[in-house]
C-alpha cells in the first residue's frame, strides 16, 4: 500500500502548519525526511500533491481530496488506540478537554491540580473553541469532553451532554463609540450600521454558529474572548461580552451598556462528552464536573445580569 498513515500524519501537518519546515518542527523531525516522503508518495502515486510557492506549500486538488478523505482514517487510528489503552487499564493515556471562549482556562486549573495530586497518570490537553466548534470537537475527535458548549447539541449519536449554566451576555461598547450616544432601545437595524467584533466559529464540520451577527454587518475576526474585549475597550466596534469581563469594565465606566429592542435570550451552556466506552479519567472528571461548587465556579460571571 502506498499511502500509510505516518504519510497521512505528515500531510495533516504540512496543510495545518503551511510549510514543510513548520510541519517538520511540529513532527520532531527533520525537513528533508518530509520532502523525501512526499516525493516518493508523488513518484509512486505519478501525480503531483502541492502547489510550492517559496517557503509556503499548499495542497493542489489531488491533494486536497487525499487529506480530507485521509482526515477520517487518522481520526479512526487515533480512536483506536485510545479505545485499546482503554480495554486494557481502563485509563486513557490523553485526556483532551475543550473549552467555549465564555470561560477562562485558568478556571479549570485547580480541578486539573486535584487529578494530578490524586496520582493519575493520564495526560492532559487543552484547546479553545468557540461557539459550534466545542459540539464540532467532539464529533471531529479533536476532544473527548467539552465545557461550556453553547446552543444545542447535533443531531449526532455518541455525544453526552448537561447543562452547566443559562449564559447571559452584556452587549457592550465603549464610551466614544456611536451607539453609546443613540437613542434606546437599540434596534437591530441600528446594529447592522456598526461593526461587530466577534470571535470566529472553530468548527471544522459542522455548520458554524454566530451570535449577535446581523445580516451583511462589518465584522472584525479576533482570536478570544481577551482579544475581543480589548478590541471592543479601544472603541472599534460593538459586540456581547460574558459578565466577568463586562461588569468590571462597565462598573469603572470603560464600557457602556447597550439596551435592545429585542433583548438577546440566555443561551444554556453544556457539559459534553463522548460517551462510546468512558474512560476513568473522563469519568473522574466528570464526576467532579457534577458538584455544585465546581459548576459555581466555572460558571462565575456568567448566569447572572440581564441584557
């Protein structure tokens, strides 16, 4: 067989990281191992994969069409092997937890502290997403347990879910920008004139969720929940911000409340995980993330207000 899945690996690798440098820094290895697998694929395969252009590589079609369909075998591979660890001690050997932008990583520090004082071994793994991309995680196999997921669950089996908290956000803008003057109740129309500030959607399969984005409205893309404060605090557009970043700025007059005409409903927040063959460090984990006090404190800030 020609294609492997360690050829796989390093294609997934050279289209995430753009160059065959990147990718092979990434892999721990050596740039000139990549390009001789590469080549010895297009020889063997007589087509050609990437379109060079200087440093930067990209997939041509050909190339394109093996990763997308090479994506599912990888993510096969990979469950598999977690499946196997897990038959055979019950313990996962990496346990990747996602977390919706609404919540600061830092919040799940202590939690994580707790399971590496009780001596387990499994590893950990942190990643952001936003809005679909937590559901998205999991029915990619990025994670195998999300907090924070917003809206309701795919129409997916394999997902297990709670609700963690009703989220109420603050739309926000600073004090100089326009809407901070305008008439009230805001309308969506007067919305639409002015530049949102959001935070992309991560999800790689699944239909990407927006929330507060009007029709045909400017926006301005930034990469978290941080970033977007501070971009809305520098006066360059309007947006929702969770309580514990908005109530402070808004209590010390750095940003100014917005009143709409259509208030924007809570969004219930999940738990999420998948459920095919729990591990003993998921279960653990969500053992813990069943206690009030934990949910109390990952959901500060968040259920409370009105918008």
């Amino acid at each position: 067989m020609k294609i492997s899945l360690e050829l796989l690996q390093v294609l997934d690798a050279i289209d995430r990281h753009g160059s065959f440098t990147a990718a092979a820094k990434a892999l721990h290895r050596v740039p000139s191992a990549l390009s001789h697998a590469v080549a010895k694929l297009e020889s063997d395969l007589d087509i050609t994969l990437f379109i060079r252009e200087g440093r930067r590589a990209m997939l041509n079609d050909a190339g394109r069409t093996l990763l997308d369909d090479g994506r599912h075998l990888l993510r096969a591979a990979r469950e598999l092997e977690r499946r196997i660890q897990r038959i055979a001690t019950g313990w996962e050997s990496e346990l990747r937890i996602g977390l919706d932008a609404i919540i600061p990583a830092e919040r799940l520090l202590p939690l994580i502290r707790r399971f590496y004082d009780a001596g387990h071994q499994t590893q950990i793994r942190l990643s952001n997403e936003v809005l679909g991309g937590t559901w998205d995680a999991l029915a990619t196999d990025r994670a195998d347990l999300v907090i924070g997921a917003p809206g309701d669950p795919p129409a997916r089996g394999g997902i297990g879910s709670r609700q963690l908290c009703r989220t109420r956000m603050r739309l926000v803008v600073a004090p100089e920008h326009p809407l901070a003057r305008a008439p009230t109740p805001i309308t969506a129309a007067d919305l639409a004139l002015h530049r949102a500030i959001v935070i992309a959607d991560t999800s790689q399969e699944l239909t990407a969720r927006t929330i507060g984005l009007q029709d045909g409205q400017d926006a301005l893309r930034v990469p978290d929940m941080r970033a977007k404060a501070a971009a809305q605090l520098a006066g360059l557009g309007v947006g929702h911000l969770p309580g514990w970043i908005a109530d402070p700025e808004i209590a010390a007059g750095r940003l100014v409340k917005l009143h709409t005409a259509e208030p924007h409903p809570p969004i219930r927040s999940h738990i999420a995980w998948r459920n095919r063959q729990v591990g003993k460090a998921l279960q653990w984990f969500l053992d813990e993330l069943a206690r009030a006090e934990v949910i109390a404190a990952l959901s500060a800030g968040l259920d409370s207000g009105e918008d």
